[in-house]
C-alpha cells in the first residue's frame, strides 16, 4: 500500500471514530441509566450486570445507526419539517431497542439462565411494552434532535452554542439608560 494510501485511510477512519463514539456514549449512557432504574424498580442486586450488556448492545445500536446513515435510508426525510425527522427516527430506533432488549433476555434465559433476570420485564405484557417503548422514545428525541440540528446549522457552529460561553458570540445587551422616562401624565377633560 502506498504512503498516501495509508494516511489517506487512517484519516477516513478517524473521521469514522469520531462519528461513531458520540453515538455509542449516548446510547451506552441511555441502556446504563435504564437498565439501573430496572434494577431498582424491580430491588435487583445485580445492578453492574446490566453495564456490560448496555455496553453490547450499545455498540450494536450504533453500528445499526452508522450503517443507516451511511446508506442514506434516512434521505426520504430530507424536505420535511425538522420535527419529522426527530420523531420518526427516535421511534424506530426506540422500537429497536426494545427489539434488542427482547433478544437479550432470550440469549441470556437460553445461554446463562443463572444470569437471566428472575423477575423480568413483563415484555409480552401490552402497558408494559408502551411504557417501555415511551421511555426510550423520550430518551432519544434530545439525540436525533442535537443530531438533525447539527445537520441543518453544521456540527461546529451547534457545539459553539451549546457549549461556549454565550457572550463570546451573542452580542451583549445595551446598558439600560440609568433613568427611566417619567410616566405620562393623565390628560384632563
């Protein structure tokens, strides 16, 4: 391989990692906070269990979600309002993660029953399903949301407001005049 070659494909996959590890800390952040609050709900002790599976399944859900936006599936969204976009896509990717959670727990009752969750989510139960899948439709509408603003404004220029002291691009207010106008007197019939 040639010299150019090859720093022609490191830099390619650095720009990968950089696209791919905000994507897997969300969603490895989201899978850790739910599956703690599981454990809780249900008083499991095995609370660091789950991080490990977060973290599968995470990167899992992020590879699922380079893969589509690499392909361009998501183009059909192009000329709809920005809301549309956000919505539809924390709604299907909301569904799979529950999908991946479902297969998880299969895996595990098949392969390590001794693991397997002994009081699990009811997934079969309807108002548990909705609960669930709120959840972590919720959950994810600040993700697509940053994601389709970055898209719209460039990545940069939302970080730049996001995370950089306002007063460094916002202009500063006027100073407010040190006396006020004196009200107006009522005119006399």
């Amino acid at each position: 391989m040639s010299e150019q070659t090859k720093k022609g494909l490191t830099s390619k996959v650095k720009e990968e990692a950089r696209a791919f590890y905000p994507v897997f800390l969300y969603v490895w952040f989201l899978l850790a906070v739910l599956g703690v609050h599981k454990s809780v709900v249900l008083s499991q002790a095995h609370i660091v269990q789950h991080q490990g599976f977060a973290a599968a399944k995470a990167l899992a859900f992020a590879k699922v979600l380079f893969v589509a936006n690499k392909f361009g599936i998501w183009r059909v969204f192009d000329k709809k309002p920005l809301i549309v976009p956000i919505l539809a896509k924390s709604l299907l990717f909301g569904l799979l993660l529950i999908g991946m959670d479902v297969i998880e727990q299969a895996l595990l009752e098949h392969f390590w029953p001794a693991h397997a969750d002994h009081d699990p989510v009811d997934l079969h139960n309807l108002r548990t399903l909705l609960s669930v899948g709120l959840v972590t439709f919720a959950a994810l509408i600040p993700f697509f949301g940053f994601r389709e603003f970055a898209k719209l404004v460039g990545e940069a220029e939302l970080r730049k407001v996001l995370f950089v002291r306002r007063e460094n691009f916002v202009p500063q207010r006027e100073a407010e005049p040190a006396a006020s106008p004196a009200p107006a007197e009522p005119l006399e019939s």
